[in-house]
C-alpha cells in the first residue's frame, strides 16, 4: 500500500475525505471561475466616462454629448476692446486738490467752447438758464426789455452792461451767473479771491481784484505783471484757474462768456442798474491794500470801468 493510499484510507477513517475532496475542487473552481468573469467584464463594459457607440461604423466620441442644453443669448464683444465702463472709466479724468472739482466742471466749460484752464474760447451758453446761486435782476421798472448778443463801444442813456459768467462749483458742477452783480466776490464770500470791478470802457473786457492769497494762471492780462498780478482782465473766450495759496481752493475754472448792452425802460432805470454793487464787495475794496486799484476808476454816468494809465495828460 502506498503512502496516497494510506492517507486515502485514513481520510476515510477519520471521515475526512469529503471534506478534502470539496477544497481540492474549490481551490481549482474558484480562480477559474474568478477569471472568466473578469475577461467577460472587460470584453463587454466600456472604459468609464467615454461614451461607446454600438454601431462600429459610427464614431465612439458623440460631440452632441458635450453641447449645452440650449443655445447661449446676448451680442457678442470683441476681446480686444475694453468693456464700456472700463473705457468710460479711462475717458474721465479728476483735478485733484482738497477743494478741487473732478472731471464734470472742466468738460462743461469745454461743452461751452474752451478746452480747459486757459486754453481755449468759450462762448456764450444759448438756452441754458442760470443755474442754483446765480443773480438775477430785480423786478421792477429797472427789469432790461432788449439784451443784444453783441457789446458795443458805448452805452446809450437807457443801456447798462451786463456780464454773464460760467465758474465751476463744490459740488464739481458749473454755475452760471448771469447779470453778475458789480463788485461780486468770487468764488464765495467764504474765499473771496476776487472781486469783479466791472466792465472796462469799451466793452470788451471785464477786471477783477485781485485779493491777497489768491493764485490766477490762465490767458487774463495782469496789471503791474504777472508776478504781481492786482489787476486781473480777462475778455470773453478765455478761461482763468483760480485757487489760494494756502489750498483752501484749488484749480477753480471761471469765464466771462458774454458781455452784452441791456436795454432798460428809461434812462433812470438804466442809472439804477449801473449803480448796482455788492455791499461785501464794496467793503473789501475800501479795505484792500492794493495799489493798482487807484490806476481804474469806474464811472456810474458811463457804467464803465477807465483806465486813467491811457489818459492823456494835455487830452482834457
């Protein structure tokens, strides 16, 4: 008897021998079976994530799958230009300084003909009405009844000049003046950095005194000079920066934008409104310490400003 026989034997015995039998033919079932599941799996399940067409004709990617439920709205934007409000950001530009006023005044003024703090014309606003702050002439029997569009070189006995003026604002917003009362302190009796004189003789320009303090830059004429400028003349169509040395006001843009010859009822009418002056104003003046203010005499009769420099001696 062999040694598989004995064993065979003594399995028996023991009552061994079926369960050896089961285990033989389990460890030689299972991988076997174990195998064929999985090459049937991998034969019949694609990869994940890929679609797989069962047509071998038609390609296994579909691009349909990958395409958005429904088609995108709204215009399309070129990449290479800047969104509008970028763009709109870009185009505005600020004057800066503690009481400076950003981009609206100086393009109001520009709308108006000049192109910034003197460096340009600005012309008379057509229909636009004076804005909140500005005068206007009291009612009565001194109201003008005519306003030519031009000056003239000489009142009649009915006329008076009246100045219209354009000046940016705190709020960064342009007032417009429109008469602007003689002697009126600019830009507010707060900071007042000049006072308006009136119109010179002629009718073509308008002077200002210059207060202590005050910064002028522009195209306006100074009288002794620029160094020392007491006198300020500017003509209709040129724009002046005004600001104060100690930057309580910074870069304010002011124009004359029209000088014209109103016409009143009477010629009593006509004496009231050139007599017409600003009691701050007036103040001011009688207290300031300026020397150029004796070379410029207004005359009530004329309603005109004279420059005693062009007064001939042997002329009287």
């Amino acid at each position: 008897m062999s040694m598989v026989t004995a064993f065979v034997a003594e399995l028996r015995e023991r009552r061994l021998l079926p369960l050896v039998i089961v285990l033989i033919v389990g460890i030689v079932a299972v991988p076997m079976v174990l195998a064929k599941s999985a090459a049937t799996t991998s034969a019949s399940a694609p990869p994940s994530g890929v679609p797989v067409s069962s047509n071998p004709t038609k390609p296994s990617v579909s691009l349909a799958s990958t395409a958005p439920a429904t088609p995108p709205y709204g215009l399309g934007r070129d990449p290479f230009t800047p969104p509008l409000s970028t763009a709109a950001h870009a185009s505005a530009s600020t004057l800066g300084g503690a009481s400076s006023f950003p981009a609206t005044p100086a393009k109001a003024i520009s709308s108006l003909g000049g192109g910034g703090a003197g460096t340009g014309p600005i012309t008379p606003p057509s229909t636009t009405p004076p804005t909140t702050g500005a005068t206007t002439p009291t009612t009565g029997p001194t109201d003008p009844v005519d306003e030519p569009s031009t000056t003239t070189r000489g009142l009649s006995s009915t006329q008076a000049y009246r100045v219209t003026l354009a000046i940016t604002n705190s709020g960064g917003g342009l007032d417009t003046i429109s008469p602007l009362e003689r002697l009126s302190v600019l830009p507010s009796q707060r900071h007042p950095l000049l006072v308006e004189l009136g119109v010179l003789d002629g009718g073509h320009r308008v002077l200002f005194a210059v207060q202590s303090g005050a910064v002028v830059r522009g195209p306006g004429k100074c009288t002794p000079g620029p160094i020392n400028c007491q006198i300020l003349s500017l003509a209709p169509a040129q724009t002046e920066t005004l600001a104060s040395a100690n930057g309580a006001v910074s870069h304010v843009l002011l124009a004359v934008t029209a000088v014209t010859a109103a016409h009143y009822r009477s010629p009593a009418a006509a004496k009231r409104a050139r007599r017409m002056a600003s009691a701050v104003g007036r103040k001011l003046i009688r207290a300031s310490p300026l020397n150029a203010l004796s070379l410029f005499q207004y005359d009530p009769a004329r309603g005109t400003v004279f420059d005693l420099r062009n007064l001939g001696v042997g002329g009287r």
